[in-house]
C-alpha cells in the first residue's frame, strides 16, 4: 500500500526529472533537440516494456 503523503506515489516526478536531465545533457553535447527528444523517447519506451514484462 502507497503512503498517502507521498506527493510522487508512482515515482512519475523522478522520472520526468531523469528524463529532463538526459534531454538537456544531450542538448549541451551537441545534438539537435529533435535527436535528444528521441533518446528520451527511447530510454521511456524501453522502461515502459521492462515494466510490463516484470523485468528491468
């Protein structure tokens, strides 16, 4: 069972912030914004199938 105080139960926030970070490293690397939005893509997509296959 979640605590009801937690502001961020399903980790959403934390992850949003993750993806935030690898979209601006990305960017001060040198790619194009488009292309760091498609590593972000990416990285989301592969946690969304580790998810729902139960693995990592």
């Amino acid at each position: 069972m979640s605590d009801p105080q937690d502001p961020d139960p399903n980790g959403l926030y934390a992850a949003m912030v993750g993806y935030h970070e690898i979209l601006s490293s990305a960017v001060q690397a040198g790619f194009t914004r488009k292309e760091a939005f498609a590593m972000v893509l990416t990285t989301v997509r592969a946690h969304a199938e580790g998810g729902a296959r139960g693995g990592q």
